[in-house]
C-alpha cells in the first residue's frame, strides 16, 4: 500500500471527468474526511440528518450520525462496529456479513478495483457541473443506481436509489482528501454501553 501512496496523479477537474475516466479523480485521494447532509425521500416524505465521515484506501471508516439519531458506524479489517447511543448498545459484527455492497465502497476500496465494482453509464456536463451515473456490477446489490455529482473541482453529492424504493442523498460540505489521524476511525463507547457480539 506504501508504494500507492506514493505515487503522483495528475489532478481530474471536473470539467476534464467523461464516463471513460471518471475514477481518475480518486486516483490520488486515500483519505476523506467531511460533513454531510444526509436525505432520505420515500413515499413522498423526506428524512434529513447530518453526519461526518472518514474514511480511508486501507479499506476502514467511520460514519456519525449526529442528532436526532445518535449512531456511529465504523469498521477495521475483521469487523463492523455500530453504536447506538440511545440505546446504550455496541453491536460488533464480522466484516464480511455486512456492508459487502455500499456505496461507502467508492471512498475505501482500492482505486484498481473501482472498475470492477461499479459501471459508469454516463457523465453528463453542464457548466461547471458534472453528474455521474453509476450501477454496481453486483447484480444482487441492494443499490439500483447511484450517482456522484462534481462542482467545479470538487465532488459535492452522493445519492443512490435502493431496491426499497427510497433515495438517499449525502451533500458533502467542508469536505477534505488530507491525511488525518486514523485515531479517528475508532469508536470510543461510553460508560455502561452494552458490547453485543453477533
């Protein structure tokens, strides 16, 4: 992993991103760290709720859900942790059994196997947008179709339809690709939290 870290990319600006190319923007990205909005429409209702991400190319991450839902989400090499601070509950489940097909997958997995994990159908430009339609080559995915929107050079909004009917879409704010501390990554429960392992 060292040596693809060191290697140097040329920088993608959106307006460059096409159907053929657009995972080169990644190419030289191996951390995320940012804020989101995170919206949910389903049978013409709306949920929103914010959160922050890090994520890294080692495969781990971190997702926290702020108010009103309390959760945090993470996962390291062997397994995937999910606190639920409302109900005062650590649930530790082994990698493998969850999150195989995701989209946090475009921040984690390796930058090779990108293309194996999704088809890009389409790229369309429009000023200084780009909008990106995605599929996953998983054919039992529970993402039917997923889309990453760019402005100017920057990537600013995940969303993707699942096979339960709903939309869900993350707008990214204060968002960086800087190395962070991966000490962040880890969830550090409070006093008298319940540790479930499945």
């Amino acid at each position: 992993m060292s040596l693809i870290f060191g290697l140097v990319s040329p920088v993608l600006f959106s307006e460059n991103i096409k159907a053929d190319n657009l995972f080169q923007f990644f190419e030289d990205k191996y951390f995320l760290e940012t804020n989101f909005t995170q919206t949910t429409s389903a049978n013409l209702k709306d949920r929103q709720i914010t959160g922050k991400i890090y994520a890294t190319r080692s495969g781990n991450f971190k997702i926290e859900y702020f108010d009103p839902i309390k959760e945090i989400i993470s996962a390291d090499d062997n397994f995937l942790y999910k606190l639920d601070i409302e109900l005062e509950q650590l649930d530790i489940v082994p990698r493998e059994q969850y999150f195989k097909d995701t989209p946090i997958h475009i921040f984690i997995a390796e930058i090779e196997t990108l293309g194996d994990l999704y088809n890009v159908e389409s790229c369309l430009n429009e000023s200084q947008m780009v909008i990106c339609s995605i599929t996953t080559t998983n054919k039992d995915s529970f993402v039917e179709k997923l889309s990453l929107k760019f402005y100017l050079n920057e990537l600013t909004e995940l969303s993707y339809l699942d096979t339960f009917g709903q939309t869900i879409s993350l707008v990214f704010n204060d968002i960086s690709w800087e190395k962070f501390n991966e000490k962040q990554l880890f969830i550090q429960p409070p006093e008298g939290i319940d540790v479930v392992y499945h």
